[in-house]
C-alpha cells in the first residue's frame, strides 16, 4: 500500500518547483498574489479615470461605464503588479531627489481634467513644465513606442488630460512625455522618452474627448437598461483587446458573454 509521503514523492515536480511541496506552494504564493491584485484600488475603482476614457473602443468605454461585469480572466496579473510597485519606487525617487536637489519634480498628483474624471498624473518637471507619465513595458509594447512606431491613441489622451488638469492647478505645460522604462531587462539602458509638444488645438482635441465620452455614457444608459453590449461599435485592436475586460474569444463560437475583440 502507497503512504501519503510516497504518493507525494512520486508526483511529478511540474515547472514551478524543485519538489512536489515546492510545486504546491508555489501556487498558493501564486494565489495571494493573484487574489490581491484582482482585488487592488486600481482594479476596483468606479469611475473612469483619463488613462481609461481614451481608448479608441466605444464597446470598452460603454461596457465600463455600465459596470458589465468582466469576461476577461486571461490576463496574469503579474505585468500589473511590477508595474504598479515601480511606479511606487519612481515616486519616491523623484521626492528624494527634490530633497537632495531642490524643489523641481511633483510626483503622484491627483489633477481633474473633467470633474467626473479625475486622475493621479505620474510626475510634474517644474524646470522643463512636462507633464511625464511613466510606463512600464514590455519589449513588444516598447517596440510600438519607439520609431517608427507611435504610441497607442490612449497614451496620447492620456497625457492631454493630465496637462490640462495640471493647468487647471496653474502650472504651465510646454510638453508631455512618455517615459517607458524596460520591464523584462536588467538594466536601464533601454528607457526610452516619447515627448509632444503642447499645441494649440490640445484644448479642442480635449473637448472632443469629452464630448465622445458623453455620447458613450448615452450608450451606457441604454445598456444599463438592456441594450446587449455587443451591438454598441466596437474598435478591436492589438493594443486594446488582450487587456479588455471585456475580451473573451470564445464568445465568437459559443454565443457566452464577452466580446470576442480582434478574434472573430
Ligand atoms: S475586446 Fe476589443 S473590440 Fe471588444 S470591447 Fe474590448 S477592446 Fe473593444
């Protein structure tokens, strides 16, 4: 007769550790990260912050603002949670060296472009008046930053709003930026700095962002009340569906909820 000890000795070790107890406990650390991540602030917020109200996808937008409950369980959180500590450490780097240097860097500063959309901006450069937003990235998302790609349409939106929400705190805005600080490498090398210069039509490019979210809450409305979330426009997009809440492929074949994005 096999005893519990040999019965676990002689299951196989899988790829996430040494020994069958390692394989186990593996997952349970797994577990905790995967159940606090799901769980973040920044997962559960209700309102439609200025990195959310700029994707190209009507579908997302509505889906969110009607709060349809999310499909997609694919994405593994992990990406997220680096990308949330090192934006934490970047913080505290930037006030550390206002202390060392000076007063030049607002890091973290919670802005209001629109009343029903206020956000937390990454960083504020008081001597260059760039409005920074740092992203952490994978080498596939940092190759469509650098040339002669160009960053994703809700970057850009993002960025807009955040300076017009540091205007609106009365400091000047010469430009806003993207840096993306290489998620996968071991060293620093790769930071890349994607920058726009302000411009006079920001405001009106702006003003129809506010207006295209304003039609969307509309369309959220009707969905609240039983409009299918699949007849509202969708955009699918490489950049867009995989991160979607909404995602789920199998809904092309299986008639289940979820939008089966850039898979039909
Ligand atoms: S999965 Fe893609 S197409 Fe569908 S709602 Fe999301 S972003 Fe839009």
């Amino acid at each position: 007769m096999t005893t519990p000890t040999e019965f676990m000795a002689a299951a196989p070790t899988g790829l996430n550790g040494n020994t069958p107890w390692a394989a186990r406990y593996a997952s349970e650390l797994r577990q905790v990260v995967n159940e606090h991540a799901r769980g973040s602030a920044r997962n559960l917020q209700v309102h439609l912050g200025p990195s959310e109200i700029g994707s190209p996808c009507d579908r997302q937008v509505v889906g969110k603002l009607a709060g349809i409950p999310v499909t997609n369980h694919v994405v593994d959180p992990w990406a997220s949670v680096v990308g949330t500590a090192v934006h934490a450490w970047l913080a505290d780097a930037f006030a550390a060296d206002n202390k060392r240097h000076g007063l030049r860097w607002v890091p973290e500063q919670r802005v209001v472009p629109h009343p029903d959309h206020p956000g937390t901006a990454d960083l504020y450069d008081a001597v260059e008046q760039a409005v920074v937003d740092h992203k952490c990235l994978g080498e596939s998302s940092m190759a469509k930053i650098r040339p002669p790609g160009d960053p994703p349409q809700r970057y850009v939106i993002q960025l807009l709003l955040y300076g017009k929400g540091y205007r609106l705190l009365g400091l000047p805005v010469a430009r806003v930026a993207i840096a993306a600080y290489p998620r996968t490498s071991h060293t620093l090398d790769g930071l890349y700095v994607w920058e726009r210069a302000a411009r006079d039509d920001d405001d009106a490019l702006i003003e129809e962002i506010f207006e295209l979210t304003r039609q969307r809450k509309l369309l959220a409305n009707e969905v609240r009340n039983g409009r299918p979330l699949l007849t509202v426009p969708a955009t699918p997009s490489d950049d867009e569906c995989f991160f979607c809440p909404f995602y789920r492929p199998q809904s092309a074949h299986d008639n289940g909820p979820g939008c089966p994005g850039n898979r039909r």
